[in-house]
C-alpha cells in the first residue's frame, strides 16, 4: 500500500481533522485541479469531467461534511470509469 492510499483510507475511516493540504492531495490524485481559491472557498475541477467541487475552509482544517463530499464525488467518478 502506498504512502498515498494510506492517506486516502485513514482519511474515509476517519473524516474529522483532515487538513486542506491532505484532501486537496487527495482529490488531485484522482484528477480534480484546484481551479480558483478565493477566500475561505476553493473549487477543485475534475480535469476530464469537469465536474466542479466547492471545499470551504476555516483555518487548515476541512469539515467532515465537505471530506465526506468529496469522498462521495470521487467514488462516484470512479463508478463512472466502471
């Protein structure tokens, strides 16, 4: 297992805490492109896709609602490829 798929599981065992630095990691591993971030509000964009994901931010933490939508648009991209 590499050192970023242990990232990846311990982040979906676990959606509290996660850092932006990580989930960012996380979603580009999986194609998405940070595309502007303004602000608190940043927008990851699929580079294929170009489905678009809005991750809000309060100091470098993410809260587990916007880990676990981000989660849920890449399985969701990865059934796709199915």
């Amino acid at each position: 297992m590499t050192k970023k798929s242990k990232r990846e599981e311990r982040i979906r065992n676990n959606p509290k805490g996660v850092s932006f630095d990580d989930l960012r990691g996380i979603l580009e591993n999986h194609g998405f492109e940070l595309d502007h971030g303004e602000g608190s509000h940043n927008v990851f964009i699929h580079e294929k896709t170009r489905k678009s994901l809005t991750i809000p931010k309060s100091g470098n933490e993410v809260k587990p609602v916007y880990v676990k939508q981000a989660l849920a648009a890449i399985d969701e991209l990865e059934d796709e490829d199915d």
